[in-house]
C-alpha cells in the first residue's frame, strides 16, 4: 500500500499518521476489542472474534503458550500474530473472512486458558503429609480423583454456558443487529425480501419476477437465491430502473405468463401503469418483520389468466429485455 511507502518517507500529515495507526493496530486488537468498528461483510457485529466473556481465558492461553518458548506452543501465538502482521497490508483489514484460518486456534488458546484455571478451581482441600506415608498417598490419590471428577464437571459445565452465550449473542443480538446496519446502508430495497416472498409462491418456477426500482440494486442476489431454492426458472428475474419504463413499455410484456411485480411504495408512477396495463390483484407486503419497513416492496400480482382475454389487442411498444 502506498500510505506505508509515504510513511517510510515521512510524507503524512497528523491526519493520516492516526488512520495509518488505526489501521495497523485494528487488526490486531480485533480478537478482543471492536467497541469503536465494526468488522465487515458476513460478520457486521459489535463483538470482537473473541467474546468478551472469554477473553480473559483467551490472554491466559497467549501468556501461557509464550511461556513455553522452548516447546510448540508459541507456534500458535505465531499464527494468530502472524494472520494480523499480514491483515495490514489489505485496505480493509477488519473483514471476517480474512481471519477464517484463524478461528480454530483461537478456539484452542481459550481452551489453554480453562486448563490453566482447573487445578486453581478444585473445591477439595489440599492433603497434608503426615507421619504415615501409605495414608497421605490415599489421601492424595482420592483428591487427584475428586478434583479430576470436579474440573471434567466444570469444563463440561462452562462449555455448555459458552455454547449457550453464543446461540444467544448470534441469533438475540448479531441477527438483528446485521439485519438493520446491512439494510440500513443500501441504496436499494430489500431484493432479498423480495425474492424470498416470491419463493414461497407454489408455481414461482413457471412465473416471472420483475422488480422496478429508482436505484441501482444487484438483482442476481435474489436470483441465484431462487435458483438455489426452487431449482432452474422458466423466466428469468430482472430488475429495471422505474424512470426508464413507460406504459407502452409494460404493454408490450407477453402475456404468456404470471407476472409478480415488486414496486416501491413511493413510486406511484409505476404504480399508476401498472394498474392501467394489467389487471392485478390486491397488493400485498411482506410477512416477515423487519426492522427496516421502508426498505421493502409492495408486491403486485397479475395472473395470466386474467390478462390474456383483458390484452386481446396488440400494443406497440419497447419490449423489456
């Protein structure tokens, strides 16, 4: 990047030494701190990759693998230092995907970190030798047993209130919260939505989608969604900017098939042709909630049966591709 030959040459300003500085340590300090970015694409959580409820076992794991620099263990610390030390040179180096390789040893230092805290946790007291050695070894070998039984019960017991923490953290707290930021940001309606409304339709593969939007939006999000779904369309899904569509424009659509519209509330121009050029039936919304209602479509419905009589007469007009 070229922000780090300007900085060898000492070029920057006040300004870009700070986002220089961010963008380096971001990608270190992303395993247990996120409170001021949020990470990227597919994840989108306030959470760092770490939760913070183990963190603390995750920095023992790290101190306790340097500590044994003369077996393998740093050789995990290598790699999770080694994943961030390359991270930097991306422009944006707090997407997740970027540190898929390294979750699994995460995983494993947190682990480290419990193991470091068993034998602190066993409830028995310690035996104290005595004059008879045969009775302290009994004494002793019952409370290796008690306190293996105890921390097998702890680690299974802590396991399952991490695993319970995260089910909560993904689908009470991270769903949501991705659902309203992804939606937020985009400068088109829910496509997603959309194409999931016209899934649920019983004959959906023997019908065609046409979305009308003022704003450009990636339509084949929704249809390799379908294609995934309900397998091959006899007509594809498309999307066409409403200021470019006029009424001889919908005129000319064939009459051969359903149409399912989803339009803009907004856009009562479109609403208007619509109406004159099809008979449809009553709009429709979406089912699901939603934290973001003014991001979705209404959804239009004209079946061929109703309009292949009402179309007798042929229209001229540009047909859609």
């Amino acid at each position: 990047m070229r922000i780090f030959e300007r900085a060898f040459r000492g070029e920057l300003d006040d300004g870009e030494v700070q986002s220089l500085i961010t963008h380096v340590t971001d990608a270190f300090l992303v395993y247990t701190y996120n409170d001021h970015h949020e990470m990227f694409d597919l994840y989108g959580g306030v959470e760092p990759l770490v939760l913070h409820i183990c963190v603390p076992l995750f920095l023992l794991g790290l101190f306790h693998a340097l500590w044994r620099f003369r077996s393998a263990a740093p050789l995990l610390v290598i790699i999770v230092f080694g994943m961030s030390a390359g991270n930097i040179f991306l422009q944006s180096p707090l997407e997740f995907q970027h540190y898929v390789d390294v979750l699994p040893t995460l995983a494993i230092l947190v682990g480290i970190g419990l193991g470091c805290t068993l034998s602190m946790l066993n409830p028995f007291p310690v035996p104290q030798r005595d004059a008879d050695p045969a009775s302290f070894s009994v004494r002793r070998r019952h409370w290796v047993t008690a306190g293996a039984t105890a921390g097998a019960v702890f680690t299974f017991g802590l396991g399952a209130a991490f695993s319970a923490v995260q089910i909560d953290y993904f689908f009470g707290h991270l769903v949501p919260e991705f659902n309203f930021s992804y939606r937020n940001v985009l400068a088109f309606r829910d496509v997603v939505d959309a194409g999931f409304r016209y899934a649920e339709r019983p004959n959906a593969a023997h019908e065609q989608m046409i979305a009308f939007d003022n704003a450009y939006a990636v339509i084949n999000m929704a249809s390799n969604m379908l294609d995934y779904g309900i397998g091959p369309l006899d007509f594809p899904a498309v999307m066409h900017d409403s200021s470019t569509i006029s009424l001889d424009t919908l005129n000319a659509l064939p009459r051969d098939r359903t149409y399912i519209f989803f339009v803009s509330p907004t856009d009562t121009r479109m609403i208007d042709f619509l109406h004159e050029s099809f008979t449809l039936d009553p709009p429709m919304y979406s089912p699901w909630p939603t934290p973001l209602v003014n991001h979705l479509y209404i959804e239009f419905t004209a079946p061929q049966a109703k309009n292949t009589v009402a179309h007798s007469r042929r229209f001229r007009g540009k047909r859609l591709p």
